[in-house]
C-alpha cells in the first residue's frame, strides 16, 4: 500500500467503534482532507474530559459550537460557559453559504442546517435562568478554599458554620456569615468561646476582608435563594435532542473569583447529587469552560488541588469536563494529564517563549509517521484541527489533522430580541426568577439582639432608682490630694535615681 492508504487505514481503524460515536471532521494529510477517513469520537468515552486549545482566531469557538451540536443530536445535555458571548446563535438554525458546502464535500459529510434547544443562564442581573447558591450548601471546607484561608482562619469557619447548625440558623447568602463572624467577637463572644473556644477579632478581620473582596466580585448576587438544582441541567427535549445551557458570562470576565466560585460549586454539587454510572455508553452531561486560564490563573493552591480531585472522580459520575484555553500550557499539568480527548488548533510563533510553548505542546501529543507534529501546530489553517482521543477501550487514537465540519446552526450571536423570546418561553426563567429572602441567620441574630437591648432596657427602668452621687467629703479631698502628690513625689524620686546614677559613672 501507499502512503495514502495506509493512512486511511490507520485513521479508520484507529476511529472505529463499535458503539455510537460523533464525527468532528474529515483526517488530512499533507495539507489536503481525505474523503475516506472520519475522524470518529466515541460516546462511551466523553466523560473522559478534554481540551480544545489555539491562538484567537483559529476556529475554537466553532469547534465548540460543533460539538456541542453532535452531543445535543446524540441527547446529550450540554453546559458551556460562555466568556466572550459568541454562542448563543446555536438556538437559530444556520445558513448554508457555498464555503461551507464546499468543505463539506471535500470531506464527504452532508450538510444541514438546524437549530437546537437552548436555555440561557446568568450569575448577574442578565436576561436569562438565574443561577444561585446558599453559603450552606458550600460548607466549610469549600467556602474557606475559594477565600484561600489558612488553617486557623478555616478553623473558624468551620466553627461559624458549626454554631450555625447547633442554632438553626441558616447561612443562605454573604449577609449571613458576615453577621455571624461580627457577633462571634462581639456580642456573642462569650456564649462562642464557651462552647467552641475564643475566637480572635484579627482573624475574623482577615476572613471578613476577603468575603467582602468576593462580595465585591459579584458575590452577593450568587449567594441566595433560589438556589438552582442541578437536575434541570440535564433535560431533553420532545425531540430527543439535549438542552444546550449557555451560562452568559460576558459581565464577569473581570470577576474570575465569581467565576472560579461558581464552577468549582456546580462541579462539587454534581459529584455529590448524581449517582454513579461507570462506564455508561454515553455521558449524562458535557461541561465546557471556555477562557480556562481564568480559573487557574487566580486559583489558589487548595483550589487547584479541589478542581484537579473533581475532574478525576467526577466522569464515574457521567460527566465529561471539556477545557477551552489559548495553550495547552494554562491547565496544571495535574488537570491535563486527566484529558482524554486534545483538539489543538494552530499556535502563533511571534517569540522565542512562543517556540518553547510550541515545542512543549508538540511534545504532550502521540508521535505519528505522517506529521511533524511542531511544524504542524503553526501550519493548520482555519477550522483545521490536530485531534487525538481515547477508543472505546481507552487507548489513545493515533494523531490525525482534521478539517473540522461546519456549525449546523447560526455562526453568529443573538439579537436581544431573540433572547427575550428563548426567556420568554423558557420554564426555568420562571422559575428561578423570584429572589428569595427568608429568615436566616442575620435576621434571627438581628432579632435576638433587639431582645437582648429590650430586656435590659426593661431590666434597667424596674431597678430602684440609684441615690445621686454625693458630694466628695474633706476627707476624701485630702486623701486624694495626698495620692496625687506620693504618686507625683515617686515619680520625681525615680528620675533623679536615674539621673544620680548617670552622674556618679
């Protein structure tokens, strides 16, 4: 055989499955697609995680859009968040224009145009499903993680949360805890240090600076109710296809300890709610977090190890978590030993430094006899892709440059009209619309502090009205006037001690 076919074997034999699978794309080889071979993914291995990386521009948010459109069509639910607000045109169908006709013949796949079923999602005071959570449902060790204390401040906390539960006094938003830690060193410092042991204010201090940091982030907006149940992240639609979530992030690029906040929560809360599943045929949910380094750039050491142990227990869960970055290099190499799946885009060689993080990504892929995997990186051209993933036995899949197919539907954002019409029509808008606040711990230590005042006010006027302070006897005088100057005559006696000393040398 030839070189041409025995890449075709290669390629087709590397991507077969016996399960269903989707296709990203056609393989190509020096430079051109070959028609005969699909670059295949199989379902069963999408809760193995993944990354999509390359320079802006290169064609990452289509290959998204791609995938998320494949899984959707598969009736495989979809969450992605969104940065840069570029996909939210997957709810309209898309046009056919004669390039992309063109590309699809070349790689032998038809093409047509549809739209899928999207929800859209906001931690602000965008249009959309509000998504919240109460500082309870953090606990203890999550909430000190993401503030990035130290053991002794993390120690509070947890005592915080501990008087907390014993009390009946939910933690449901930033004004709770808040509250709690002020009366912890204040007012209810006794009653603390009694059952929980003393708490210092220069501690409290520290913890509260940082939940107002977070607060000024956008926290206060997350923390409350209603909270948002994972369950409505993973529905289907009458006609089969999984939801696609769009979380609009757009209003919080400048927030990543929000941003870290929320992810870091939803992953915690679907690993605790969803059963196991092994090694289902196909994933319950596919997670893809666009701007990555966002993440990891502000995380704190506790934090990454926290993300690196749920991305290695959760896909048992069923739960595929895709990275979205510019370089390889911005996930922890702890995070990118987990991914199954790479689809690199180009990488721009402007720098020395750029040549480096070129030759180090070169470097995480398979070797291949049919590419020079470093030149390759800063060859592909648009829409063009280097893919490696995991076969149904988990074995990776020889490398292969692929021409990505094309979005079947609009490659293009929204008007705000049609984002008011998908909110007008979406159940969960309606549902999470109402902000709720009910009686928690700042209300009820507000409550029985003003109980504490009025009983003491009380106390205060039944007790015998106090004789009015006498006027201060001879006696008195003289002795006082006589203290002032033994205390005066000490003082002066103690100088000129030193002085004599001084003097005597």
């Amino acid at each position: 055989m030839n070189k041409k076919e025995n890449f075709i074997a290669d390629i087709n034999t590397g991507y077969s499955s016996k399960g269903d699978s989707i296709i990203l794309g056609g393989a190509m080889l020096d430079g051109e697609p070959v028609a005969e071979a699909h670059v295949k993914i199989p379902l069963k291995t999408l809760n193995r995680h993944g990354l999509i990386a390359g320079a802006t521009g290169t064609g990452k948010t289509k290959t998204i859009q791609v995938f998320s459109e494949q899984l959707s069509n598969a009736g495989i639910p979809v969450l992605m968040m969104d940065i840069k607000g570029d996909f939210s045109g997957i709810a309209k169908e898309g046009k056919e224009e004669g390039f992309i006709t063109e590309r699809h013949t070349k790689i032998n796949i038809p093409y047509n145009v549809t739209s899928f079923p999207v929800e859209l999602m906001s931690l602000s005071k965008q249009n959309g499903v509000r998504l919240r959570a109460t500082v309870s449902e953090f606990g203890p060790v999550l909430f000190s993680r993401i503030l990035d204390l130290n053991d002794t401040q993390a120690g509070v906390v947890a005592v915080i949360f501990k008087y907390c539960d014993d009390n009946q006094m939910p933690l449901l938003d930033l004004k709770d805890i808040k509250k709690v830690i002020n009366y912890s060193t204040e007012e209810g410092k006794d009653e603390i240090a009694a059952n929980y042991g003393k708490i210092s204010t220069a501690t409290t201090g520290t913890i509260l600076r940082k939940i107002i940091e977070l607060e000024q982030q956008g926290g206060d907006l997350f923390f409350g109710e209603l909270s948002f149940e994972t369950d409505d992240l993973m529905r289907i639609d009458e006609n089969g296809k999984g939801y696609v979530n769009i979380i609009r992030l757009t209003d919080i690029q400048d927030k990543p300890k929000l941003f870290s906040t929320f992810m870091l929560s939803l992953l915690a809360e679907i690993y605790q709610k969803m059963p196991e599943k092994g090694d289902a045929g196909q994933p319950e949910l596919v997670i893809f977090i666009d701007e990555a380094h966002l993440i990891f750039n502000e995380a704190s050491k506790a934090l990454l190890e926290q993300i690196e142990t749920i991305v290695k227990l959760i896909r048992s869960k069923g739960v595929g978590i895709y990275f979205v970055t510019q370089n390889p290099m911005d996930v922890p190499s702890g995070v990118l030993a987990q991914l199954g799946l790479k689809i690199q885009h180009a990488l721009r060689a402007f720098t020395a430094n750029d040549r480096q993080a070129i030759k180090k990504t070169a470097d995480n892929y398979p070797t291949s006899p049919y590419y020079k995997t470093d030149e390759l990186l800063t060859g592909l051209g648009i829409g063009e892709a280097l893919v490696t993933a995991l076969n149904e036995k988990g074995i990776p899949t020889p490398l292969v440059a692929t021409m990505m197919r094309a979005p079947m539907s609009r490659m293009d954002v929204l008007s705000a009209d049609e984002i008011d019409e998908i909110n007008g029509k979406s159940k969960l808008v309606k549902k999470y619309a109402e902000e709720i606040d009910r009686e928690s711990a700042f209300e009820i230590l507000n409550k029985k502090l003003a109980e504490a005042s009025e009983a003491a006010a009380k106390q205060e006027e039944q007790a015998p009205a106090k004789t009015s302070k006498s006027e201060p006897s001879t006696t008195e005088v003289v002795t006082k006037s006589v203290l002032k100057v033994v205390t005066s005559a000490t003082f002066i006696r103690g100088v000129f001690g030193v002085l004599n000393k001084f003097f005597k040398k």
